[in-house]
C-alpha cells in the first residue's frame, strides 16, 4: 500500500517528499498592483513549514485584465519579481516544491476591477464579456509563456496552467462559451489549442528542470467528461508532469453516464497516464479520506479547505491516521492562528458555514 511519506518524482525538476499538495486557494491578500504582501507570503510559508510536500500559489493573473478578485497576486510584469522570488525562495527553504498556478479569470474578471470589459472566447451577453480577437488569443498565449518564464527567473520549481472552474483556459474548452469559427474554436481539437499553445511554448522556452502541470475540470462549467478525458490523454503526450483534477467530491459517482459508474477518482486513475502523476481535489477533510485517494491509484493528495483550517494538515495526517479536520464553523481567532490575515478572514466569511458570527 502507498503511504504519504512516499517520494513522488517528475520527468522535470525535483520530487515531493510526500505525497500532500496545497491546493491554490483564493485568499485576496496581496496588494492592489499583484506584488506579494507580507501576510500572503506568511500564509504560503506557514504551510511550506507544516509539511506539505508541494505549496502552491493561489491563483496568479498572467494578464492585467485577467484579473479575477481584489487581492490577487500577479504574475504579468517584471514589478513582480522581488515578491515572487522572495516567495519562491522561502518555501523552498522547507523542503517544499514551490509552485505558481497560472491564470486568466475571462468572462469571470470584475468589470469595475479591471477597468474595462472583460474577455471572454466568444461574446457573453450574460457577464458583458467580449470576444478575443485571433490575435488576442495568440498574445494570451505568449503571455502565459511569459509568466511561467517569470516564474522560473523568481526561482519556483514550476508553474500549473489553471484550465479549470469557468476561467479562461476552461472557457475556450467549453463547447458552449467557445462559438469562435477560428482555429481555436468547434473541434475539441480547436478549443484545446490554446491550452496546448500554452504547455508546448513553456516547454521550449523554460528549462528542462522546470515543473508543468494543468488543472482541469471533469464537469461542471460546460465541461463533459469524455470531452476532458481526451484533452487529459494529449496532456500526458505531452510529457506534461502532473494533471490536478478538481472533483469537487474525489469520491463522487460521474455526473456523466456515458463513463460509466464507480467513482469520478477511478475514471481518471485508471487512464494510461505514463511519467505523468495524477493529482485529485475534492473533500479530502481527513488522513482517511486523502489515503483513499492514494489507494484509489491517485500519486497527490490536494489538500484545500483542511490546509485552511491546519497549516500542518500534511504533517498531522502523516502523523495520525485518524486525523479530521477540525469541525466548523471556526472563529476569527482560530483563522488568524492559522495564519489567515483580516483580509483572508473576511474573504472566508463567503463561505457558508465556515467563520463563526
């Protein structure tokens, strides 16, 4: 049987030294430019020290007008460097592999945010979105390949493509939000494009020791199984050094029939995925819960909400079999233990049922 303390190597760069991944979370606390704060910096760091093999970043925009929440840290510009290298350089001072998610929010970036309408692969009446131009689509490319350039200049191990929860890359996946009639629009083919643009181009300008993986959505968001199930397999083509499937429930049936039953973890488990590991996200509250994610056939257990509630959710896991997370809701003081800042607290507070009144 595998166990959390299991070494997880990649094609490219460095192992984990367990198998506990930080998911990228939302938490609004960086500055209104995207320069990393002090406090987003402590909160990352924090649970680098409490034993999670992989810390992530939460979402970080490659585009000024992808911007997808108040507080978002960027990734756009050279202003970004310092912060992001003192980030990278802190987390990997404790053993942790240090890794930026990518992002662009699409039709999902406030418009009073961002200062203009915001982008979307087809015209959205619903969100006033506008479409991108063929040539914008190539830019958004480059600038993609940009940040992750950027990323490894700031020292990060890596960089994950967000390609999940309604964002851009998972806007142009979706049949329905994606009606170009362009060569990344109709086919699966079309729509992948641009996600497969981003992978190939970071592939030939970062270095052979650098990190990429994608995260995607099986469902939800216009997105069909079978549809994700294909774009996972020219992934893995692509050498591409771990997929982060979001689940919402790893355990859950697929909302899918045409995959037939069983648990959404076993449709993606049991895919031919050579060197490339399998990361699952989905209400992994427990040590119980991630270890049969491990035993399911997935090599990382992502780790969100706990992480919010224990720092040291991967160490205490790996300590104690019987580990739960704690029950909510919590309080302020709790949060702020725990390394969230007034900001993150705030934002938390959107959450149902998860921040005592």
């Amino acid at each position: 049987m595998s166990s959390f303390g299991d070494v997880v190597t990649f094609t490219h760069g460095p192992s984990m030294k367990n198998r506990f991944m930080l998911a990228p979370l939302t938490n609004m606390q960086s500055h209104p430019d995207g320069t990393l704060s002090e406090e987003e910096k402590h909160w990352l760091v924090m649970r680098a020290q409490g034993g999670f093999g992989l810390t992530m970043t939460c979402a970080a925009h490659v585009q000024r007008a992808g911007q997808g929440f108040p507080g978002q840290l960027g990734v756009f510009g050279d202003e970004h460097l310092a912060g992001l290298t003192a980030l990278a350089s802190a987390i990997k001072a404790h053993d942790s592999l240090a890794i930026v998610q990518l992002h662009h929010a699409g039709h999902r970036s406030p418009k009073d945010l961002i200062g203009e309408a915001p982008l979307c692969p087809s015209d959205d009446p619903e969100t006033g979105a506008r479409a991108l131009t063929t040539a914008e689509t190539e830019r958004l490319v480059a600038d993609f390949v940009a940040a992750a350039v950027r990323s490894e200049r700031a020292g990060f191990d890596g960089v994950e493509l967000h390609g999940a929860h309604d964002y851009m890359i998972c806007q142009y996946l979706s049949p329905e939000l994606n009606r170009r009639t362009d060569a990344y629009g109709g086919s699966l083919a079309n729509r992948a494009r641009l996600l497969l643009q981003i992978v190939d181009g970071i592939r030939d300008q970062c270095g052979a020791a650098f990190n990429l993986s994608v995260r995607l959505s099986p469902e939800r968001f216009g997105m069909r199984t079978k549809e994700i199930i294909e774009v996972f397999g020219w992934l893995v083509e692509r050498g591409v050094d771990f997929i982060d499937m979001s689940l919402w429930d790893v355990f859950k049936e697929p909302a899918d029939s045409e995959v037939g039953g069983g648990r959404l973890v076993d449709v993606f488990a049991g895919l031919e995925r050579g060197a490339t590991r399998l990361a699952v996200a989905g209400k992994l509250y427990s040590a119980a819960d991630a270890q049969r994610a491990i035993d399911a056939g997935a090599d990382i257990a992502v780790i969100g909400r706990g992480a919010i509630l224990h720092h040291d959710f991967a160490r205490r896991a790996m300590a104690d079999a019987d580990f739960v997370m704690r029950d909510l809701p919590v309080s302020p003081e709790e949060l702020a233990a725990e390394g969230l800042s007034d900001g993150f607290v705030r934002y938390m507070r959107s959450w149902k049922g998860f921040v005592t009144d």
